[in-house]
C-alpha cells in the first residue's frame, strides 16, 4: 500500500464515524494545487545534473498552508501528496491557523556538497516562488533539510519579493527565526510520551523507551525523556542501533553524533544490533523516529512495546495498525505526537508578521499548552467515541477543516 492510499484508509474511517457525505470526502482529499518542476544544477565538477521538485498545497481552508521541504532520495509525487494531507489535519488538530502543504526534491544528499546543496534550494525557490508566501504557502525543515536551508530560501525569495521573512520557518535564530525551533518536534515527542504515560498509570522512572532514529527529532525526544527520569535503552540511526539495557547515555550519543557526520556508528557503552533488532526490543515505549513505514504486516508481530508514539511521518503502515490495535497497544498517532514543530514554526511565523519575538522560556511555555489541549481533546474524544486516538486524532481534524469549508461558504 503507497503512502497516499494509506492516508486515504485512514481518513475514511474517521469520516465513517462521521457519516460525512461523499461530495465532501472528494473535497477533502484533493489538493488544491501539485505541483512537479525540474531542477537542473551546475555541480561542482562542472557536470549539470536535474532534480525533480514537488510541492502538493492540499488544503487552505483554515489559513495559509504550511509544510516542510524534504530532501531524500525516495521523494516522489504520492509521498508529498499523502504529507500535505497529514499536514492539513495536524495543524487543524493542534487547532493553529493553518492548512496543509508538503514539498520535496528526489535527492541523495550525501552525494552533494554544500555548494551544491545550495544551488539546489535556490533553484527550487526560482521555480515555485510565485506560488508561495507567507500568506499563501510557508515551507519548513524536513527530512534532509535544515536551518541553513530555511535562510537560502528567505534570501531567494526575497531577491523576487523584497524583504519577507515569514516565506519560511526553522530559519537560524540569528536570521529571524525563533529559539526553540530545532528541538521543537523532539522536544512535543517527549511532552506527548509523558502525557500518554500519565493517562496509563506509568511513572517515567519505571518506563524504558528505545527510539528508531536519531536525527534531530529522535535525539531531541531522547535527551527529554532522559531528562525527565525516562530509561532510553537504544537509539538508532541508519548505519544500526546501540543497545544498553541500563540505559544509553544520550549526552553522550549526541557528542559522539554531532563528531561523526551525525553518525551513531563507533559509539562505546552500547552493544551494537540492528534496527530491526530496536523495533523488536521488549521495552515500554518504543518511538519511530526515522522514515516511514518501518511497521508493516512482515514484522508487526515481532513488536513487544504496549506503547508506540509515532515521532515519524507515517511509520506503521495500516495493515500493522490494524493487528497492533487488535492487541490493544497504544499508538500516538504521527498527526498528534509529532505536532509539535508545526507548531513553534506558527510561533516564528506569527512573530515574523509581527517583527517581535519571544525568549526561549515562553515558546516551552507556549509549546506546551498547545500541545497539551490537543492531546487532551484527542484523548478525551477517544475515549467518547471508543475508538482508537488515530481515529480520533482524525475525526478532530476533519471537523474543523470540514467546518471551516462551510463558514467560508466553499460549498
């Protein structure tokens, strides 16, 4: 099953319970805009090379859309549309003035210089810069990408559009964006995992948690949940996992990362196994973080955790969802657990519009209560209509996207 036809599987059942009309399902599941360019770039050696680009805008209804801009050798058509969907329900979740977009380059990145990289990002920006703004449509960090990023593109665009630093989020804080944004997403992984624990009776201190990836996202939700008593016994990146069953030191894995090209591979005081050794670990909570769809039919029944948060997009493909669920393990659905860099990019967005911004302190603050009322919504909503909290998650998102539709008088 593709990436987009399993958004789609779980966006009927949610619109099931809701006995939304098919004229209204059509709506909701067709992107207002995909868009496809060619992306041609002069490499260093002189050879030209073509990339191919995608942006899918999905839905504006509740405001501009937003979206991050990923690059990675797998990006194609189906799986920027089935994002830009998930997008449009996870800002409508998190309840923040937003729609739903999603952007990629088909690319290997460590194939690339820096240089090259760079040329790629603005030459994407010179094919797609009429169709975003920051009332139209504002790209993010993804997979691949990153802050540097975010800045060539507010510099390129703004060499069409002047001066407009709300085209983008996640930029560096010295170039007008916010602190607080890089450990965003990992930092609403942990704040989710905690409040699932609290709802299930679990003390931090008796929970131990492995977490597939160790990316910005991964790292991040594993120096907060260690910070907060959490045992995390493994942690992975592509290379392979570490292990400890006393608990990984994750300053540690962090400092060996951040010396080795962000790699994990030759850190010391873990035994070494594979990620799909990590998926299989008998632990507490166990936190895709990496790609998606690492949770299929083919392992499913290797997976022990009770409690799966999912830190990545799309990580369990629907037929494992449907057997996890049977066994009664709790899934924090991607829309929800992973929200909460989507969020503070509103705070810097917002602040961007406004030219003020907040300290540090305050945007933690901040995070934490969105955070906090989505969940509790999502849960309580669940918990009402006895259904799983994707389907709620889901069913949360619909509504207001539905009913903002109609106030508007689209149909």
């Amino acid at each position: 099953m593709k990436a987009f036809e399993a958004t789609q599987s779980y966006f009927h059942r949610a619109a099931d319970l809701l006995d939304m009309p098919d004229n209204m399902r059509r709506l909701a599941l067709t992107a207002k805009r995909e868009v496809q360019v060619q992306v041609p770039i002069e490499r260093d050696n002189g050879d030209v090379a073509t990339y191919i680009g995608y942006r899918v805008q999905h839905n504006n209804a509740r405001g501009p859309m937003k979206g991050g801009l990923r690059f990675h050798h797998e990006v194609d058509l189906d799986e920027v549309r089935s994002l830009a969907m998930l997008m449009t329900l996870k800002t409508a979740v998190v309840n923040i003035p937003y729609g739903g977009a999603k952007g990629g380059i088909a690319v290997r990145v460590r194939d690339l210089s820096r240089r090259e990289l760079q040329r790629l990002t603005r030459k994407f920006v010179d094919a797609i810069h009429d169709i975003i703004g920051p009332d139209i449509d504002i790209p993010a960090p993804d997979m691949g990408t990153g802050a540097e990023h975010m800045a060539w593109i507010m510099n390129q665009y703004g060499k069409y559009h002047g001066f407009s630093p709300g085209i983008v989020t996640g930029k560096p804080v010295e170039l007008y964006g916010i602190p607080g944004r890089e450990e965003a997403t990992g930092r609403g992984v942990g704040i989710m995992t905690l409040k699932t624990l609290s709802r299930l009776g679990r003390k931090p201190q008796d929970t131990t948690v492995a977490i597939q990836g160790f990316g910005n996202v991964g790292s991040h939700a594993a120096k907060f949940l260690q910070e907060a008593d959490c045992r995390v016994v493994a942690v992975s990146d592509h290379t392979g996992a570490c292990y400890n069953p006393a608990g990984i030191g994750v300053m540690d894995a962090i400092r060996h990362a951040n010396a080795n090209e962000k790699l994990l591979t030759g850190f010391c005081g873990a035994e070494r196994i594979s990620n799909d050794e990590l998926l299989a670990l008998d632990v507490d909570v166990l936190i895709p973080a990496a790609i998606g769809g690492v949770i299929t039919a083919e392992n499913v029944d290797s997976i022990k955790a009770p409690v799966i948060i999912e830190a990545a997009n799309e990580p369990i493909r629907p037929e494992a969802d449907a057997i996890l669920d049977d066994r009664g393990v709790i899934i924090l659905p991607d829309v929800l657990a992973n929200a909460g860099g989507v969020t503070v990019s509103y705070f810097e967005w917002a602040q961007n519009r406004q030219y003020y911004t907040w300290n540090l302190d305050r945007v933690r603050q901040e995070l934490d209560r969105v955070l906090s009322q989505a969940f509790e919504a999502v849960w309580d909503l669940s918990r009402e209509r006895d259904t799983p909290l994707r389907t709620a998650a889901f069913m949360l998102g619909i509504q207001r996207v539905a009913k903002a539709t109609m106030l508007a008088g689209l149909v």
